[in-house]
C-alpha cells in the first residue's frame, strides 16, 4: 500500500490538497472520501486504511476553503462543495491506476449530502453516506431561530472549534452562507434521479442530523439501496466503537457493489 500527497483543482482554479492511498493491486476500483461541513481531511485515516487493505484505491481531501486547500471559509456552500466533489472525480478519473468503471462516492454530514447530488454522475459506481443532511431547511430552523433571538449557545456548542479559529462573525456568516444555498436542493428529486446503489449510516443518537431525515429520504431511493442505523452513535461516530461498526458497513457495502 503506498500514500501520497496530491492536489488538483477545482472549478475556480483553486489547489484541494488530499490524500492519496493505492492498493498493491492495481488497476484497482476507487472511493472518494469527502468530509463534513468545517472539518478535514486528516479525520479520515482509519475509514481510508481499511478500504484501501480491501482493494480499493481512495482519496480524502480537504474541500475548497478548508484544512490544506486553497479557499475562503466564509464562501462555503452545498453548490461549491459538489463543485469540489466533480473536480475530485475528474482527478480520479485521470490517473492510470484507477479502474474506471469503477468508481465511488462516499462522505459524513455534508460531505455524504453532496456525495448524494454528484451521483447521478454516469461515472459513478455506487453513494455511500454517513448522517447526511437531507433536509437542509428543517435542519438550520431552529439554529437560526436561536441566532435571531441573539442566543449563541447551540451554535457554539456545535462548532465550537471552527468559532475558535474564524471567529463568530465569520462562522455565522459561512452557516448562513452555507444554509442559503442548501435550500436549493431538493433531495427526494435528487434521490430519484440516482441510478447506483446507495447506502446511508445513520447513529440513532445524532444530535445534529435527526435520525428521522434518512428514515424519511430512504423511501426516494431505488431498490439496491440501504439504510443501517447504528444504535447509540452520535453526529460524529466520535466513539471508537461506532466508527468500527460505521468503517465496517461502507466497506462491506463498497465491496458487495464494486467487486
């Protein structure tokens, strides 16, 4: 197994920085690993390890305007986040040691929700999502109830590092920024639209994507499709143990469909 640095860029000719795991066997089936809304691409080591001992050649990187990539924070949106995830796909597709017909999307929070739009991409294989915000719209309500109202709290709670290090004016500004944006999608169309198979892990203990959003979006998927609950897991599977069993679901799911 061999890792390496890479970068290429996206639609606004900005570097992302990633990360780049290659089996012994190759030309090998590929999974792209996107992160959540403030996070990175270095939270991911453990889910890459594992599926590249399975066979599969993966990258990880950091969306535009976070961890090593090139970017504003403040300008973080679902449309430039999916944007980001094309431009990963075109990466992937270019380099000689990836089987093509074979390649795969998969993501946590918001990583997984614009995995879900860039699937119906004909070059994808199979979507594999963790706790993705669906309905983006129920999900900001009472986030920005609390924000009119002049109370912090549940914001900062919830992004207490990424308030840490841009300060509050610029972590509202991106949320709303972000939030704006999201209403846009409609996913029970974006579901139907999807032709590969998708999978969602959900914890039953999330205490920022309500469990209900992927029980309810489940019903728009087609029938190769799958939903796994994993009792007791919160947002971030932050416990070792859930994200064992969250690792172990997405491998089994990417080797039953791209083997």
């Amino acid at each position: 197994m061999k890792t390496k640095k890479v970068s290429f860029l996206n639609n606004k000719y900005q570097k992302l920085a990633g990360i780049l795991h290659v089996p012994r066997e190759t030309p090998a089936p590929a999974i792209i690993i996107s992160h959540g809304f403030g996070g990175n691409k270095d939270n991911k080591e453990n889910w890459e390890n594992e599926l590249c001992k399975n066979g599969f050649v993966v990258l990880r990187y950091d969306f535009s305007g976070g961890g090593d990539s090139e970017g504003k924070f403040i300008e973080v949106t679902t449309s430039q986040y999916a944007k980001d995830v094309y431009s990963a796909i075109n990466f992937v597709s270019s380099l000689p040691q990836i089987d093509k017909k074979r390649i795969g999307l998969t993501g946590n929070s918001l990583g997984g929700s614009v995995s879900l739009i860039c699937a119906k991409d004909k070059r994808i294989k199979i979507v594999s999502t963790i706790a993705p915000p669906t309905y983006p719209r129920e999900l900001f309500k009472k986030l920005f109830n609390d924000y009119k109202e002049g109370k912090f709290d549940s914001l900062l709670k919830k992004y207490e590092k990424l308030y840490l290090k841009h300060g509050k004016v610029s972590l509202i500004r991106a949320v709303y920024s972000y939030y704006t944006d999201a209403i846009k999608y409609n996913f029970e169309e974006i579901f139907k639209e999807i032709k590969c198979p998708i999978q969602i892990i959900h914890g039953d203990k999330d205490e920022l994507v309500p469990t209900d959003q992927s029980r309810r979006i489940i019903k728009f998927a087609n029938k190769k499709s799958e939903l796994k609950i994993i009792k007791g897991a919160p947002h971030r599977f932050s416990d070792s143990k859930y994200e064992e069993n969250m690792i172990e679901l997405n491998v089994a799911w990417s080797n039953k469909w791209m083997k």
